[in-house]
C-alpha cells in the first residue's frame, strides 16, 4: 500500500527511499540536520515516519528523486 504509493508518487519504493536516506546518513541533502531533528509535520498515513520529517526532492519532468530534504 505504501510502497505502491511511494512507487507512483516517486517513482521508487520504500526500500530506495530508505537506500538513499542511508546515502545521506540519515540526514538531509544539503545541511547536516538528522532527519529526527526535522519537525514532523502533520503525519499521513501513507507515509513511513523518516518521510513524514523530510521532504521528497523529485523531479517533476523525469520522475526522479534528487534527494531528502529537511523541511
Ligand atoms: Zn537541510
């Protein structure tokens, strides 16, 4: 359910999202924030926790996820 939504929304699943946070250790793309210091925003439901804190950087025209982003 949530992979399928990760896999439409993103273009990769939950496992490359994970794959990249652990690229990133765990922290964001640009600043050295740790993702468990980003404030949650509101949760949904369909999304793992560690994506609940970051933002998905994607892009719109290839599909393609460029990075995690504190938000
Ligand atoms: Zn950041």
């Amino acid at each position: 359910m949530r992979n399928q939504y990760y896999q439409r929304i993103y273009g990769v699943g939950i496992a490359g999202l994970e794959y990249l946070l652990a690229s990133q250790q765990g922290c964001c793309a640009i600043c050295p924030t740790h993702w468990k210091e980003c404030a949650a925003p509101k949760a949904s439901r369909y999304e793992t926790v560690f994506v609940q804190h970051l933002y998905v950087d994607h892009d719109h025209e290839t599909g393609k996820v460029r990075g995690l982003l504190c938000k």
